[in-house]
C-alpha cells in the first residue's frame, strides 16, 4: 500500500477486454445461437453447464419460486423487503413526464417519454450471484414501466444443478416477469436475438464473467446493454476529526470485493493517516476474506496526505471513484467542488454499505474512473425519447426560407422542396 | 421499390462495423497517437491529409474565423442563428436540476447533476460537413453548461488545404471554445488520450468515416462516444386525407441523402399509395440528386399497404424509424400507440427539414431500428449524475440490522461490521 503524499500516486489498472481466443469463442457462441435458436443454446448449455434441458424446461416454474420462498429465511425475506422499498422509493423521484410546449400560432414541440417494452437480466451464477443486485438492475426498470423483464441465470452452480432460492425469491420480489435457467454467451445471444422458447429484449442489463461481457459487447447495436463493469473503488476524503476505525472499516468493505478493487484515504491529517493504516492492520486480520482484502489493499490501497481539502478534491476529481465518502467537519462545504463521484457519502454514518444494499439509491455506480462521463443505473437507463413536432401552415410560412437556404447551402435539394412544396397554392385539402 | 401490403416488407440493412483490415489500420493510428502525442498525429495527418502542420499551427486562429464570417452570406448567417436560437430553447427546456430528499431523521438522499468538463466534437470533412450537424451538436452540450468544447476537422477538402467556413461560422456561432485542424482516427485518439497540443476530453460526439467510427468504438470507455449512426429513415403514415406530394416530396428528402438510406409509406388508402408513386417518378426526374434517392427509392424505398391505421402503427413499431410522419386526419388521436420513433412530425405541414433544420428538436437521432431503445441527442447526453447519500446515526440505527443481513448473506462481512462498528460505544466524536 502506498502511503505518503498525493502527488506519488496514480491509479491505474486495465479493465479486462479479453484475448483474442475469448473474443472468438464468445463470437461464435453469439452466431450459432442467432442462426440456430433453441437448438444451439440447448448444445452450449450442455456443453458449459453439463446440464441436459428441452425447450419446456428453460423457463423456471411457479412452483420453483414458491419452493424457493420456503427456503430463504424470514430476516433475509424481511431486510429485502425493506431494501426493495427504499430503492423504490428513491427511483420514483427520477421518473419524468413527456412534455410538450405551445406556441401562439399552433406549433407544437415536446418530447414523449416511453419505457422500454422488454429487458433482460443477466445474473451469474455461484458466489457473485447477488440478490441485491438483482434489486439494483430490475427495480429501476420496474419504476420506468418498463412491462416484460427476464431474468437469465446459469442452470447449475458449482456442479450442483438448480438456481440459487435467494436469487428466485430476490427477482420475484423485483418484479421480474420470466425467469430461464441459462447463462454464458449463449444467454446473452437468447436475449438478443431471440429464439422459439425466449423473446428478444431491447436492452441487456447485468454482470458476468468475460464471456458474458464480450457477448454483450458483440450484440451490442442490436439491443442496447449497459455499461460494462470494471474494477471498483472507495475514496475517502477525511479531516483530523474522523473516526479511524470507520475509515478503515469502510475502506476494508471495498477491498474485500476483489484483488483488484481499490480502497484510498485523502487526508489533510498526518495523525488520522497514521491511525488508519494501523486500524487497517488490526481489522483485516480478523476478516473472513482477509486474502483478498490484503491482496486489494497491497495492490491498489493507499493514503495520500494532502495539504488542503480542496488539494484533495482535486486528488477526487483526477480518480473519479465509483464511491466517495466525505467524512470532515463540514461535508457540505465541499459537496460543491466534487466533479466526479458515482455516489457521495456525506459524514460519519453514512457508511458505504449503507448505499449498496439499503438507502434507496443505486449501487451500480460507473466504475475505473468512468464517473467523468458517465451516471448510476437510474430511470432513465429503461426510458426511450421521441421528439415530437408539429408546424402550422403559419409556421412554415414564417421559417420556410430560412430552412430553404440552409438546406440548398447543404447541396440536398429535395429537403428545400420539401418545404416549398406545402406553400405553393392554397391550404392542404 | 416494393408497393404492396405490409406483411410482405422487412427492412434490413447491415450497419457498418468495418473488415479487419480497417479495424487494424485504426488500432494503430490510435495505439501510436496515445503512445507518443503530437509527433504521430502530425505524421497521420501529413500522410492521409496530405498537409504538413507543426504543434503551433494545429489550433485555428481568431483570425481565421474572422476571415470565414466574410465569406459566408448574410442570408445564411441569419437562418443560422434564427435555428440556433430556437435549438437552444428547445434545448433549455430539457435541463434538469440536482434534486435532494430530507427525511426528519436527518437523513438526506439525492442526485447531483454536473455538465461533463471537455467534449470533443468530429466534423468530417468535404461534402459531409454540414453547418446544421455542427449546431445540433454543439448546442446540447453548450445548454448542458459544458464549459470546454473542441471542435476537430481535417485540415484539407478535396485536396485544398483550408476549412469550409460555414463550418467555422457554425462553430463560432454554437459556442464552440477550440477548434483543431485534424481529421481521421489520429483526431480521435487525439481527443481521447490528449497531446501536448490538444488536451484529453470526456466524450467524443460527431459523424465521420469508417476509420473515425472504428477509432471511437477503440477509445470508448476511456472516454464516452455517442451512438454511431447508421443508415437513416423516414416512414410516412398516411391516410386517404394526404396529399400525395407532400408525402412525396418529404419521401425524396430522406432518399437523396444517400443510397442505404430508406423512405416508406404506410397507408390506409390505395389510391394514396398509387399517386404517391406517381409523385415519386414525377418529382425525382428534377432532383440535382437523383441518382442517389433513386437508388435509394429501388433498395430500400417500400409503400405498404395497411388494413387499418392500427395496423399501420403495429408496422412503425417494428421498424421503429428514425423519421416517422403522421399524416392522418387525426394525427393525435394515433400518437399514444407509436411506441418506437426517433422524432415523430403531425400533420400536413410538418415536413421533416423542418426538424432537420430549424424547429428545434435535435436532428441527430437514433437510426437503423434503435429507437427501439434509444434517443435523440439531448441534455442528458452531457450530463453526469452523482448520487447522495447522508444518514444520520438515528437512520444507521434503524437500519442496521436488515444491512447486516443482507451484507452477510452476501458473504461480505467487511460490509456488515463497517455499518455495526458505527452502532459500538456512543457517538463519533
């Protein structure tokens, strides 16, 4: 782990885009599945999940869920519930409505909001199958209005056939509206193209391994997906009176996601930097994925001292963390000068875990520094535009030249005459 | 041209995403100009553009952009600004402000909404450089509050060295903050990866050859890009009530823009779809580029036949066109059940240049069937959103149990303890 002054650090790890082997595999699972439908994801199926299905059986059974909401405990059932209300609630505020704007002489403009009709869901199997990202991907969709969802997910785990209980009742709960037992490229290439047992979706949200990333990139243009995940990341920008063990706490919860997450402290505090990397030490030991969290920490952690808070902003803006706390005397007074953050956490309660399971807003949050550019799953993710135009005779009348001179400057004729054409003789009939 | 009933038509044009060759040609360009800056951008330029820049030439000076307002018409400096000023309004009503949501406990959750700091702009040059391109993107990210917006362009059309002034006109007129004489995937990578010359920006917009696509999908993710466009359409609906001219006439305004591109009526009426051919033959003979909406009209060109308007609008969802006209008696009374359409003009005299040029909505929209789950330029495009998040230790407490739950169901116990060390003891100090 680096510690010492901001200015000695610079993040960099590569998000993974595959070798050229992966990409052809991924290609060629994507191509046999868009010519031969059912037949050709029953054969990958078998062959990567050494699960045996006939079309009948892809689609998951009432029966199944309801036998997975015997299995799944009445806490878990209970905190999900609350957590699905949270982010409800918290989504709600981003829908918009279509609006449109009147003009005296009978114009009208506006735009139409639609939701998407169809999205599908990719969620891995195995330990990176999580119900609470099940929660972040459909629950936005479901409060756009968006009217099918269908979830895909392995048919097997570790050896062991059946989908995770917690998964079934997390989507049931959610909202989805199909469940199928399948996964890998081949899953990807179902959604998108469609075959006799599963309809094409317009949009495909979800993680997977680098298959499943590469196939969605490979449809892409076919259907929309969202962005590619990379590796994570916590900054926390902290003064002298933070708390160290929250810090380290909550830099640990971010390390122990991967080897390849990345957890910072920014401080103005010689004293608090000192106390956090001891604190760090005396927490990890006792994690149950110390490794990994160790592994992170050594590879991408570090403290960097700053001399202001506002050099520290500047260390914020230049990473673009997927997670900002801001955990100093007065988190507000800063809030102003933070350009690039996914999700902001201001002052000492507002731990990251707070965010991704509980609060209401999302915890697909852009990653690698991608928050210069780019915004959390949110609402407007599942919503499509129309622009919406209507010119009077009068209106036309009026910008008929305008739009004539900047057609002709273009070389393109026809758009000219296209105008000049409704003002020749009267009214149409 | 097919004439006939729908049920016989299916439009499908292959997008472009380039052969091997061009896709290593572009990989190169950009690998070089991000490993060694200027030096291999002024190499690419001196051999695809054939001019040879030094670092100090390659930004357009204040001079030169006096010297464009000279040789531009006054009639079409005016048309000019009289669309930019009704694209800017149009585009101001689609700003949104950062929102926050206080709870009594203390809790604060919200989104804060920030314009992205540099966008770059492509502008292709020779025939495809058109003024109104350069307003309907520039202006979006100028109403966003971007403050930083560099517009690139090759340094040569058709052999001679210069810059079409129109488009420096247009540039200046938009708000654009820098302006760059490159071209090709070398301007690409240039934006992307920044040189010594040209500093790095977040999102790259702008139409351009196919080594320009291929270098924009290369550098996405380093930085954003918008959707690359593909073949374009218009689809008219129609019914008895229509003049077969006007239909005609906008048909041809799509057809001359080049031969990929796709014009299709869908009506109720025979008798309409008899004199819209007519038109089309009568109408196209006169056209300066007639070779190309002909060509265009024989591919790609359809009029279908349709028992209802009902039917009709069931045929525009599966297209889900780019352009779509509604030409009925009741033009309203059927907009509630188009679900897929880039932009969507009403009525007899809301012929499509009219939103090409001037009315206000963007004219850069989604193409090839991706209306299906995308949108028009807009706003948002250059927006990025921050989610936040304050609790206060009375909201931790409440919820502290439900995160540890579904935290440790995960299998992430650094996330349960980072909420649960807050909760030790009283409060932070």
């Amino acid at each position: 782990m680096y510690i010492g002054p901001a200015s000695g650090f610079r993040l960099e790890r590569e998000s993974e885009y595959g070798s050229r082997e992966q990409n052809e595999a991924a290609a060629e699972i994507v191509g046999a599945v868009r010519r031969e439908g059912d037949e050709a994801l029953l054969r990958y199926t078998e062959l990567h999940d050494r699960v045996k299905l006939t079309p009948d059986r892809l689609r998951v059974t009432e029966a199944e869920i309801s036998a997975a909401y015997e299995k799944v405990e009445p806490a878990f059932l209970d905190a999900l519930r609350q957590a699905a209300a949270n982010i409800t609630a918290f989504h709600e505020k981003q829908k918009r409505s279509s609006w449109m704007d009147l003009q005296p002489d009978g114009t009208m403009l506006g735009v139409v909001m639609r939701p998407l009709k169809r999205v599908g869901l990719y969620v891995p199997g195995g330990k990176a199958a999580y119900p609470s990202s099940v929660l972040m991907n459909v629950l936005p969709a479901k409060v756009a209005g968006v009217p099918e969802i269908a979830l895909v997910t392995p048919p097997a785990t570790g050896g062991r056939e059946g989908i995770d209980p917690y998964i079934l009742v997390a989507a049931a709960e959610a909202g989805v509206t199909e469940m199928y037992r399948i996964g890998g490229a081949q899953a990807v290439a179902a959604l998108a193209y469609g075959t006799a047992s599963i309809p094409a979706v317009d949009k495909i949200c979800g993680p997977g391994n680098i298959y499943v990333a590469l196939a969605k990139r490979a449809v892409f243009g076919a259907v929309d997906i969202d962005s590619i995940a990379g590796p994570s990341e916590i900054v926390v920008l902290a003064d002298d009176s933070a708390d160290p063990r929250y810090v380290a706490a909550d830099m640990l919860s971010q390390a122990e996601h991967d080897e390849m997450a990345s957890a910072v402290l920014v401080t103005t505090s010689e004293r608090l930097a000192q106390a956090v990397a001891a604190e760090l030490d005396r927490q990890v030991a006792t994690l149950p994925r110390r490794e990994i969290a160790e592994r992170s920490l050594e590879q991408y952690g570090a403290i960097l001292t700053v001399g202001s808070l506002a050099e520290g902003v500047e260390v914020i803006n230049k990473l673009a963390p997927e997670h900002l706390e801001v955990i100093t005397e007065d988190p507000m007074a800063v809030l102003g000068t933070i350009e690039n953050a996914g999700a902001i956490f201001l002052g000492p309660y507002s731990s990251e875990p707070v965010g991704d399971y509980f609060a209401g807003p999302n915890h697909i949050l852009p990653t690698n520094g991608t928050a210069r550019f780019s915004s959390p799953l949110n609402v407007d993710d599942f919503v499509k535009k129309s622009s919406l135009i209507r010119y009077s005779r009068e209106a036309l009348l009026r910008d008929a030249a305008g739009i004539a001179t900047l057609a002709r400057h273009e070389g393109l004729e026809a758009h000219a005459r296209a105008v000049e054409i409704r003002l020749e003789g009267g009214e149409s009939q």
